[in-house]
C-alpha cells in the first residue's frame, strides 16, 4: 500500500553498529512504527527540538491478523 506524501526530503544515509541497529529496531516496533526510517527523522527532530517523541497514527503499526509466534505454540 502506497505510503502518504511525507513533503520535501533529503535521502542520508547511516551505518550504525549493529547492536545499536537492533535497538533502534526493538524502539521503533515498540512505540508502534512500521519503518525505521519515519521512527529515526521523529526521533532526530525530538532531540533537536527538546519535544518529546511524536508517534503520528500514519505510522502506527496496525494489528497483525496472524497470530502471535508465542501463540500458535
């Protein structure tokens, strides 16, 4: 499904370590994002801002209709 016209954006890339990658993964999937990505610009934007940590509802993951692994066992 096409993601929503975010504005004027500028590709920059990162090569974090990848223990800090998985944690960025881990926080992202937990505060309800579907890409890294949108979960790293609000991220950025919250340290620079002194704000706190915006979780817009466009990037909110919605519930799976699969089970859970933990389930299904």
């Amino acid at each position: 499904m096409p993601q929503p016209h975010k504005g004027d954006r500028v590709p920059t890339m990162v090569r974090p370590p990848r223990p800090l990658r998985l944690t960025l993964e881990a926080a992202a999937a937990a505060a309800g994002y579907r890409h890294l990505n949108d979960y790293l610009v609000d991220l950025l934007e919250a340290a620079h801002s002194g704000q706190p940590l915006p979780v817009p509802q466009a990037y909110r993951q919605e519930k799976s209709p699969l089970p859970d692994k933990s389930e299904a066992a």
